[in-house]
C-alpha cells in the first residue's frame, strides 16, 4: 500500500469487499475498473444524465459523483445485484415488458432510480415517477415507455400483477 492509498471496505451486491483505492477514485470507477461491476454506466463524468445511479442503502446516488471512500462501511447495490438467482427483478420484467428499454444504455441508471422510488413509495403517481426520475437522461426520449415500467414494477411489487 503506497502513501496515497486507502483501504475501503464495503458491501457490494451482497458481497464484503476490501480493495486498495486512490482518495479521489470515484465510486463509479471502483465499482466499474476494480469490481468489474460494469453494469453501472458512465456517461457524462459530472452527474447530469444518471447512468451512474447505483443504491447507497435505500438512496439512489450519482456514482460518477460520489467519492469511492464516502462508501466505506456501507451496502451498494448495482443493477447486478438486482436478479435473485435467474430471475429477474419485477423492475427487469416491467422494464422488458413496456419496452422501457431502447438502445439500452440508460436502462441501468433508470431501474436503480425506479427501485429507489419504490421502495419509499410503493405506489407512486405519474408526477412522483418523474419527480422521481428527472435526474436520468435517455437519449432515445423513451420516456413514457420508462414511467410505464416504473408504473408496472410497482403493481408487481404490490402483488398486483401487471
């Protein structure tokens, strides 16, 4: 370990891990370059479009944004850690069954923001979800695709079916 480094330890998907990291590291490069957990985007490095968006706890954060070290000690989720086992999450299922996703790149960012919208609102208007979502850019303007993903997912997660 070099003069510049730290040890982090955190949770990530589930999983304990304790890696060596530069001070200035962002989340979203430890997460991508050192954890292989490349589901987590970057796109715009400065936490205006939302493909970075992974869980802190319950809270959806920017990870390009968010110092790799403010991490320490706590659960991160990333799309990754969404499936149990082969099955998707209900957020997966909704965003593949109302087409949320186009090219595809900002689905990731997107499903995270949605789980954490859910999981403080499990029944949320139109006006919440994009409350909810205005932090996440789709370049493909597939928006209404998206809210009703996110609509879906929460009737699922409700146990309402579709």
């Amino acid at each position: 370990m070099s003069a510049n480094e730290k040890v982090l330890s955190l949770t990530v998907n589930g999983e304990p891990k304790k890696l060596l990291v530069k001070p200035h590291w962002m989340l979203s490069r430890v997460l991508r370059e050192e954890l292989h957990h490349t589901g987590t985007k970057e796109a715009c490095g400065e936490g205006a479009c939302g493909a970075c968006t992974v869980l802190i706890g319950d809270k959806a954060v920017l990870s390009c944004m968010t110092l790799a070290l403010e991490a320490e000690g706590k659960c991160v989720e990333t799309i990754e850690g969404l499936m149990s086992g082969k099955n998707p999450h209900p957020i997966q299922e909704a965003w593949l069954e109302e087409f949320g996703a186009q090219c595809g790149f900002c689905s990731p960012g997107m499903i995270m923001s949605a789980k954490a919208l859910l999981l403080r609102n499990p029944n949320p208007t139109v006006g919440e979800v994009r409350e909810a979502m205005a932090g996440n850019i789709c370049v493909c303007s597939n928006y209404e695709h998206i809210e009703a993903a996110v609509l879906s997912a929460a009737r699922k997660m409700r146990g309402e079916g579709a």
